[in-house]
C-alpha cells in the first residue's frame, strides 16, 4: 500500500483493515442517536450461525481485518462467542462493542475464552444524568460502568467511545479523565451523523468552529494522557493531525496500531467496510447506500468490485472544495454526512470550515 505521502490520488491498493459487523440489531438500550433505530425484540432474517461462520471465512480469504462484532447489542445473540472463537480460529482479530449494561462475571471470562481482543464501551457522559439521557435508560451509566470494571478484572482491554454533541460538549474533558480513571486503554471520540434518531438531534450537533475546536483540544491532549487517542466520523482531525505537527516540527506517524491506527479520515470504502444485521454491506453505518448483498454474493466480489466503493478509492471523484482541498487524502471529508446534507456522497463535507489553498498539504 503506498505510503500517505504519495503523490497519486488514488491509491493502488484497498486493503481492508477493518469491518464493523452489525451481528444483531436489537438492543436493551433506545439511544438517541442511534444509526439503526434498534429496539428489544427479534429481528427477522439475521445471518444464521452457518452463515456467520460462512462470512468470516469469505474475509479471512480478502485480509487480515480487524472485526467489530457491533449491533445492536451484540451479547443479545445467543452465539455471539461462537462466532467470535471461530473468527478467532481463522486467525482474525476479533473485537466487540457492548454498551457494557449486560456484561457480567460469566460474560467477561467468555469473552476472554472465544479471543475478544479488546471491547469498546460508550460513555456519552460524565454523569449518570447525561448519559442516561442520551441512551434513554435508566441506570445504563452505573450498569455500564461496572461492566467496564468486571471486563477490567477479567483482563479484558476496553476503550471508551463517546459520541459528542452540544449536550455533552463541556464534559469531555470529564469523559477522558474518567476513562483515564478506570483503566482504559484508548478514548475514540465519534462526531454525530445525523441517521437514523440522530436526525431527530441534529440541531445538537456542534457547528464547524465548535467542531474545529474541539479537534483541537484533542490533538493537545496527547501528551498529556496515557491513552490512545482516535477520532471518528471526524476526517478533518487528520488534516489538524498533520497542520499542528508540521507547525511544532513533529513527524506524524503512520505506524498501525490496531483500532488506533493514524492513517486517514474517511476510511469508507478504502479500508473499511459496513456489514448490517441481514448482509447489507454499505461503505459504513451511516452511509445507507448498498454496495453489496453477501447473501447473494462472495464478500470479496463485493469489496472489489462495488461502484460505490471503487468511486470513493479514488479521490479525484470528490467535488466541492473536498474535491480541490490539498488535504483530500488524508482527510476526504465525511461521505456519510455530506450524503445527508445532498443527497450526494461525492458532495463537499458540510462540517468543515477550512478553505482549501492555505498550506501545502501534507
């Protein structure tokens, strides 16, 4: 895979990296931002077990990818850990992402047992007011919580996701310090896409300043905390990423590190793919354009061969000043939130308040 630095918009290479894998879409939890409007009942035609183990083979013969077992509520499927040891068996990292309400003792030595890597846990709030407001249940902060501690106990590594809006805005630093203080290894920050319910929020999503600025205050945070720190749905982080380590002399790295890997902005299509309950595979969550059906079709056909996908792999197809911004490979704006504004996943991204021409890149 070429370098970052390289000068050919398009890249040579779409290696996959990660897939987030919606297992089941229902959830004991009414969020109120949730991408898949899920509720607590059964949903018809998820894959099968057969079917599970099925996919995760057809991956394994794409790459070695990162697999986000997601919903949903994930542990509400009955084979979650058999489909976890046997992604485990294939050789793929396996990782999960629970809202910690349902994690107990016996959960957590599952996990350990089946390969879960690492869980990401999200904490949209410093208190239980916030938080449980936001997930629209009762209690889910403190249950989350002691999940968390129980996965801790079990060895288990975790990050904490926080998804921001104005409501929760002047608490992150709160939320960063508290996953400082329960021991997790990464914070990944999430800007909000307005689908699903999030389109009944959108007036709590921040405005560009506020969003320009609170990159900021997290690029300026990683030498002051032990953890991890990644932003998602938030490309314009990489192009701040690159503009304040160009202004303070600093190298950006481009190792990979898993979930942290510093690479680019908008992995849709590129690296990363979306894979929903009943084998819906989109570019991501949020961008609800089919690229593929894997139960009509082999994943790999998919990945390679899907026009959404293969448009987006090369960046000359951007338009608006996404399209001119000298930033555009590293940054791409969001697809998803451009798509919700337009109608066009190719539009410029909506949220960003840098003219393209002021630096020379990166």
């Amino acid at each position: 895979m070429k370098h970052p630095h390289a000068q050919d918009n398009k890249i040579s290479s779409h290696t996959l990296r990660l897939v987030a894998w919606e297992i089941t879409r229902r959830c004991n939890l009414a969020c109120k931002h949730c991408r898949a409007v899920a509720e607590d009942h059964p949903y018809d035609n998820e894959l099968s077990t057969k079917a599970s183990f099925k996919l995760l083979e057809q991956i394994k013969e794409v790459g070695d990818p990162i697999i986000i077992l997601t919903g949903g509520e994930p542990l509400l499927r009955d084979d979650i850990f058999d489909i976890a040891a046997f992604g485990t068996k294939l050789g793929l990292r396996m990782v999960m992402a629970p809202n910690g309400t349902l994690i107990t003792r016996d959960v957590a030595q599952k996990m350990k047992e089946s390969g879960i890597k690492r869980i990401s846990v999200s904490l949209d709030g410093s208190t239980a007011e916030t938080h449980d407001t936001f997930r629209g249940i009762k209690n889910a902060f403190e249950k989350s919580i002691q999940g968390i501690k129980i996965a801790k106990q079990a060895g288990i590594e975790f990050q904490i996701n926080t998804v921001i809006t104005k409501t929760n805005l002047d608490q992150i630093p709160k939320i960063l310090n508290l996953a400082e203080n329960l021991g997790a290894v990464a914070h990944h920050i999430f800007l909000l896409v307005p689908t699903g319910r999030g389109k009944y929020i959108v007036d709590s999503e921040i405005n560009a300043k506020e969003y320009e600025e609170t990159l900021n205050w997290f690029y300026d945070q990683r030498d002051k905390t032990p953890l991890q720190l990644k932003a998602t749905c938030a490309p314009h982080y990489y192009r701040i990423l690159r503009q304040r380590a160009k202004k303070e002399g600093k190298k950006v790295s481009f190792e990979t590190h898993g979930l942290d890997a510093v690479t680019r902005g908008c992995l849709a299509g590129t690296g990363f793919c979306f894979i929903s309950h009943v084998g819906r595979v989109q570019t991501c969550g949020f961008l609800d354009l089919e690229c593929g059906d894997v139960t009509k079709q082999t994943f790999e056909d998919v990945w390679n061969n899907s026009h959404v996908f293969n448009t987006l792999r090369d960046f000359n197809n951007l338009e608006g000043k996404c399209g001119i911004c000298e930033f555009k490979r590293v940054c791409g704006g969001c697809r998803a939130r451009a798509y919700e504004a337009t109608g066009n996943y190719l539009a410029q991204e909506p949220l960003c308040s840098y003219q393209p021409g002021k630096t020379h890149g990166c």
